[in-house]
C-alpha cells in the first residue's frame, strides 16, 4: 500500500469521470436495454418512444439537490486486483471541489492521503511517502478524450443521474414492474439508466467500447439524509483500456448543507511523485 497509494488514488479518481461526456447526440434506434449488463458488456441500442417532457422532470426532480454533502463511508479499493480497505470522509461543495481524507485502522487509526478534485485540478498527498502530486484535470484525458465532466463525480457520489443524462431531449424510455429504464446515446456513449418507482438511481451503465471504456455503477440501501434520500451502498465498477477500478462505498453518515471545511495544504519537506 506504501508503494502505490498515490498513483491507486489518482488512477481512482481519474477513472470514475473518463466516460463522462458534454455533447448530446441522436439516439441509435434498436432493441431494448440490458439493465444487468456488466460494465465490459455491450449495451444494446434503445428504445425510442414518444418524447414526454414531464418524464424526465420527474426524474430530475427525483436527484438529490445540494450546497454541500458530507459522509464518512467504510470503502473497498481496488486497482487491476490490488485491495485495501480504508475509511473515507468527504466533503463536496456542489460544482466546485470534491474533498476526501481516506485513513486506515491497523492498531490505530491514522491519514494515509488526502485528496482534492475541481473542475480543473486534481491533488493528492500520500502521506506514507511523504510525497504529493498535482496535475491539470486534462490528465484524465490520457486515459480517454477532452469531453469528460468533473460533474459526474459528484453525481455518483451521491447516487444521482449524470448531469448531461437529464439534458438529453432524445432519450428513450422504459417501464416494467414499476423501474424505469432510460436509454440513449451520449456522442459516441452508449448509457442505461434503472430508476426505482420512486425516480432514484439504482443501475448506471455507461460504455464506449471503440475507446475501451465502461462503468457501472448500483445503487442499494436507501437511507434518509435531513429531507433528501440517498443510497447507503455505491458500487462502482470502471474499465479504461487496461486499467480496472473497482470502489464499493458503505456510508455510515451523510449530512447535507452544512458548513463544511477543505483543509488541503502541502506539508513543509514533501516532495512531488507520481508520473
């Protein structure tokens, strides 16, 4: 864990927001969605019915609206097989910066890094190495193109649609025993979104697979937050070429629109790593 928690996080963090995209394009017109599809399967084209706007505002209405978000959350890391179990806190101020401090228990418990995420940077500190790193948010570019989105992070983290899914003018729907499917095509993104009776988020599968790219991401275990509903349990599996990300996050606690801190700063004496 010593040798690799820097370039693991980075990896980590990059990954989850590659398949993002902005540009909204036309539907392909074919057979019905997979909604049990793993994250390296092919998703099927969608169905294209009727365009009812009223539809995808209830599904908009339906996402976790927020300043800010704070949770502690027991987590499962995995980079192409290599595991750790860790314990992470993170704070978010919606569309701004994405805070997380992840530590490890052994005989105590102590900060092994800490991590900050904006729409133009990312930094991480590794505080086993005594090192740190930061790079422009294009470094995730090398692991797919420039039209990923900072804001779909923040949308898994907290169970919600991807931004640009609820903009899409074009997306088919779905309905069987009560879920909702939404389907489409995002650019060269082929995406599947499961809603529960109640509009949550409860499978997000994302795919380009002329790019190697793919996502999946479950939600389960819904628990209330102040007003608000959000799932407990965020499965996230990701696939970038030859790099394979796996994140299983259990929240343990969730606040909404608190006054929150980002202490991030670099120790005297730490020195720049990574590639």
């Amino acid at each position: 864990m010593k040798r690799n928690i820097l370039n693991k996080l980075l990896l980590i963090s990059c990954l989850l927001v590659v398949v993002s995209c902005k540009a909204k394009k036309a539907l392909m017109v074919g057979g019905q969605p997979s909604v049990t599809a793993s994250p390296a399967a092919a998703l099927p084209a969608p169905v294209v019915k009727p365009k009812t706007d009223s539809r995808m505002g209830a599904v908009a209405a339906a996402q976790v609206s927020f300043n800010t978000f704070s949770a502690k959350a027991d987590a499962q890391l995995d980079v192409n097989g290599d595991g750790n179990d860790v314990n992470l806190n993170i704070h978010i101020d919606h569309d701004k910066k994405i805070w997380v401090s992840i530590t490890k228990t052994l005989l105590v418990t102590f900060e092994v890094a800490r991590a900050i995420i904006t729409p133009d940077s990312i930094q991480v500190i590794n505080k086993l190495q005594g090192v740190y790193l930061k790079k422009p948010f294009s470094y995730v570019y090398q692991y797919s193109n420039n039209q990923v989105s900072y804001k779909m992070l923040e949308a898994l983290l907290v169970g919600n649609a991807m931004p640009e899914i609820l903009q899409d003018n074009n997306a088919g729907f779905q309905t069987d025993n009560g879920n909702t499917t939404i389907s489409g095509v995002l650019q060269d993104l082929v995406y599947s979104l499961v809603l529960g009776p109640d509009m949550k988020v409860s499978q997000f599968n994302l795919s380009n697979h002329n790019g190697g790219l793919s996502l999946q991401a479950n939600n389960s275990m819904f628990i209330p937050a102040g007003s608000k509903t959000i799932p407990s349990q965020i499965d996230i599996q990701s696939t970038a070429q030859n790099k394979k990300v796996h994140v299983n996050l259990h929240y343990t606690k969730v606040d909404l629109d608190l006054p929150l801190t980002y202490p991030f700063s670099i120790p005297e004496g730490y020195t720049i790593g990574g590639n």
